[in-house]
C-alpha cells in the first residue's frame, strides 16, 4: 500500500492503536493485515501528530501529515520538449518516436534517458494531454451493433471438409452491456437484416438508436457526417420506429461498446468453441445461445453487484420501445426501366404498371410474396411474387385501350422488321407474338431478338432462326444460344469454279505422253 492511498481510518487506528495501547508495529500490522514496514513508515511519518486527536482540526492535521511526500532528488537526466515531440509525430508523416529519441540522445548524450524511458514518459505526457472520456449511456438509449472478426467453420457431413465460415454478428446494449450473438451464413443484406429482427425479439424490445459499423449491408456510402443508408435497412428502422448512426469512419471510440461486446464474445463463446465440428449453422447457433446465457448471467467483477441480466432486466427491460404487432418481412430495393411492353422485370418474371409509365425510372420493392413499383415516391402498381421465370403478370387496368400501338409499337411494326431479315426471323416473331396472351407482353423478346442483327448481322440471325424453326425452338434465348454456335457462324461455302472446256481442238495429258523424244507427234 503506498503512501497516498493509506485510508485516513488506518493511519487514525495506527496511531491510537500505538499511543493509546502501546501495541509493537508488527502487532498493529498483525492486526490491520498491513505489513510491517508499512506500519513502521507511517508511524514515523505521524510522529508530529499528538494524540488524541485536538478537536477542532485533528482530522486537518492527520491529513496533512499523511499528504507530505519526500521531495524526490533533482534529476540529472536532459528532458526533452514534450510539446515539441508530439507535434512532430502529428504533423510529420513517418516520423517515429524512435527517429525522435535518436535525434535527443545526439544533443542529450549520457545524460538522455533509454528509449524505454523515453517512450514511459513521452505516453505520461500525452495522456496528460488528452484525458479519455467516459461513455455513459441511459437505460434503452443505444444499441451497438457488428460482427466478430473470428469466424466459425462449418463442415461437410459427407466429407468432413470446411464446407463454409460462418459469421459472428454480435449486439450490445450500451447501459446494461447485455450481449446478443448468433451465427449468420455471410454478411449480405438479408443475415444482417434478419439478425436485427432476432436481436430485437431476443431482447423483448427496441432501443431508441442503433449504433452499426459501417458495413456495407447497412451503410451505401460511408462518411463522417452524412452517411447514405441502405434503403431496406431505413425501412427495416421504420418498420421498428428505431433511429440509425452509424459509427464515423476512422472514430473507434464511437463503437468502443461494440469492440468490447465482440471481444467478449470472441473470448467467452468462439474460444471455448474454437475444439468443436459442427456441421450446420442450427447446431452452432444452440451452442452459441447456451454459452450466451452463461455469459450475460456471469457477474461483474471489481466487486459490483449482480450481471448483464440482471442490470437490464431490472432497468433496462422496461425503457426499451415494445415491439411492433407484425415482423418485419425483408424487402429488396431495385431501380428499373418501364419497357415497351410496360413491364418491369424482377427475377426474370415480368410484372406489369400503368403504360403511361414507358420509358420512365421507377423503384421497385421485392419482397418474398409481394413486388410492388413507386414512381415519384407514390405506389402504381402490386402484385404477388411468382416463381415462373420467363412469364408475365399483367393487370388489365395497365393496359392500353383496345391493347392499341403504344408509342408507336406494335406487331406489324416488329414483323415489318423482321421481313428486312428474312422469312424465317419473320415466323419466330410472328410466333413469339402468338404466344403471348397480350402481344404486348412479347414486344421486349421480339426487341431483343430483332437486336441480334444489329449486334451481329442479319444473314447470320437469320440461319440461327432456320435451325431454330428445324428444332422448334422459338425464345429470344434459345435463338441467341443458337447464334453462338460454331456452326452457325461456320463461314458459308461459295460457289464451286466452272468445269473446264473439252471440245476436239484441245490436247489433252495423253497427248503429251505419247511424244518421242525429239518432241514429235506419232504418226
């Protein structure tokens, strides 16, 4: 126990017990569980104290007694400029506290301090000058949110070989640090939405601000005041009636929270796991949430009462906003084009909107049942979600009068086109056309193929349809497959050279043969 930390009781009972019942320093010490040398240094350094204690001011001179300290000897030692190393080591880039204690030791010389020393007193200096600051945090007030930097393998049960890293999301309340953790297949948007939802409902509660990393499934566009959110996660806040800051970039002391429910985690679940072979998420996630319950029930240390439990469900709990009456259900976001056939496509499905919308940008909300299009912010059309690749989904109050030409489009406009390329292109379109409960619904394929002579050359779209009509195959997809082949693009054979002339005026090989050796003809 050093001189400063001696609690006035003791030095009062070392004095009484040594003037009042004249017991030896070591029989104080015995009976205080002070060492013996710490006794005898304190009853010399209250030998001007009397006893008992004068009242008034006994307690003044007891206090100041016990505040007088050695006046240390001068040091022999050059102190550097303190100031002056560390704006050297903010304002110059690559300058080290190394390079700075070797340019000391060339003007201080013996008398400099070891650069242990150096680096002692050069950290002192510095935490002097910047005193940390302690976050507190009311009941129900913030949420910090991240995952683990350790991951978790999942095995083949086949093979026995690390199929997968699981992902370690982990949650903590800033008042009460009460833990939340799971394991997620990966970082993207639905495991990081879907672990919010499951955190919310294994807290019983949503807290008024979450506080995530800026992780790209949450922030689009990092920045350190104005950070652009993804927009299923601002919906995903809505929905929840929960307000989203983001930690700055390059600030830790906005997630200091954070790091230490991730350093708890990593510490008191992932490491006791670090020996065990699961097979698939379910089976690591029931072990993760019993070490989970061992953790957040662990108490404090440094002798504070009770656990993370404890604290928040006897203060926390009840400040947290109760949860809406329905979950949340994962929408996706896309920006699309209205066709020429006023459809949008979501999953290569193709759903309809109002056609005065051709041509124009709208937003598109996918969800698992429903896909919904917003223009300028304002709903223009719902539908369910459809599995059938390649089909339509088509309101009829989205439709022109009379499925007129809209904009100009039409079939006998596309099978006009398609007479410049050849009558086989023709019967594809006029095929894809038929096809169609509305001819409208075909006019992107026949677009699509019709581009194909652009990108290519009309000869060449025109043998793919040959061999697609010979196949009976008629999608833009199915003809495109087919252009790519070698053999249709096998350059076509030209014409054979004429035959060569034979009439009685012309010598042929025989003729030749039949000379003698002096170039004559036979008789």
């Amino acid at each position: 126990m050093s001189q400063a930390r001696l609690p006035m009781h003791h030095a009062r009972e070392i004095l009484r017990l040594f003037r009042e019942k004249g017991m030896t320093g070591r029989a104080i010490a015995k009976s205080l569980s002070l060492s013996p040398t710490t006794v005898t240094k304190y009853l010399k350094q209250l030998e001007p104290v009397p006893w008992p204690l004068p009242e008034p001011g006994g307690e003044a001179l007891l206090a100041q007694a016990l505040e007088k300290k050695k006046t240390p000897a001068p040091s022999s030692r050059v102190e550097p400029d303190w100031g002056e190393i560390h704006r050297e080591l903010q304002s110059h880039k690559g300058v080290t506290l190394l390079l700075l204690w070797e340019e000391y030791r060339v003007t201080a010389r013996e008398r400099g301090y070891s650069y242990s020393r150096f680096c002692l007193h050069y950290a002192a200096y510095a935490k002097r000058l910047k005193p940390s600051f302690r976050n507190t945090y009311a009941p129900g007030d913030r949420l910090f949110l991240d995952y683990a930097g350790t991951t978790v393998p999942i095995h083949d049960p086949r093979t026995g070989q690390v199929a997968a890293s699981a992902q370690i999301f982990v949650s903590v309340l800033g008042f009460s640090n009460y833990v939340f953790s799971e394991a997620t297949a990966s970082q993207d948007l639905s495991c990081w939405i879907g672990s919010h939802v499951r955190c919310f409902e294994f807290l019983g509660g949503v807290p008024a601000l979450l506080v995530p990393d800026n992780l790209k499934s949450g922030v689009t566009s990092p920045d350190l005041y104005e950070p652009l959110l993804n927009e299923t996660y601002r919906e995903m806040a809505e929905h929840y009636s929960v307000a989203i800051f983001p930690a700055r970039v390059r600030r830790p002391t906005d997630k200091a929270k954070a790091e230490e429910g991730v350093q708890l985690v990593t510490r008191w679940i992932l490491a006791r796991l670090r020996k065990r072979t699961f097979f698939d998420l379910s089976e690591l996630n029931r072990a993760i949430r019993l070490l989970l319950e061992d953790l957040n029930t662990r108490p404090f240390k440094g002798g504070r009462p009770g656990s993370r439990r404890d604290l928040f469900l006897s203060q926390e709990k009840a400040a947290l906003s109760p949860l809406p009456p329905t979950r949340y259900e994962l929408a996706r976001w896309k920006k699309s084009k209205v066709h020429v056939d006023y459809h949008v496509e979501v999953d290569r499905h193709f759903y309809s909107v109002p056609y005065v919308l051709i041509h124009q940008e709208v937003r598109v909300r996918i969800t698992d049942t429903v896909v919904e299009v917003f223009h300028r912010e304002e709903r223009v059309a719902s539908h369910p979600r459809s599995s059938s690749p390649g089909s339509h989904t088509t309101l009829s109050l989205h439709m022109p009068d009379a499925h007129q030409a809209v904009s100009g489009w039409s079939s006998e406009r596309f099978l006009a086109w398609a007479d410049k390329v050849g009558p086989a292109t023709r019967e594809i379109v006029a095929t894809l056309l038929a096809s169609r409960r509305h001819p409208q619904q075909a006019f992107r394929s026949c677009l699509g193929l019709l581009s194909l002579a652009r990108r290519d050359s009309p000869d060449l779209l025109e043998r793919a349809c040959q061999k697609g009509l010979a196949l009976s195959v008629h999608s833009y997809r199915e003809i495109r497959m087919l252009l790519e082949s070698p053999k249709i693009r096998q350059p076509v054979p030209g014409p054979l050279p004429d035959a060569p002339t034979v009439h009685d005026n012309l010598r042929g090989p025989e003729y030749y043969a039949t000379l003698d050796t002096k170039g004559d003809p036979p008789c």
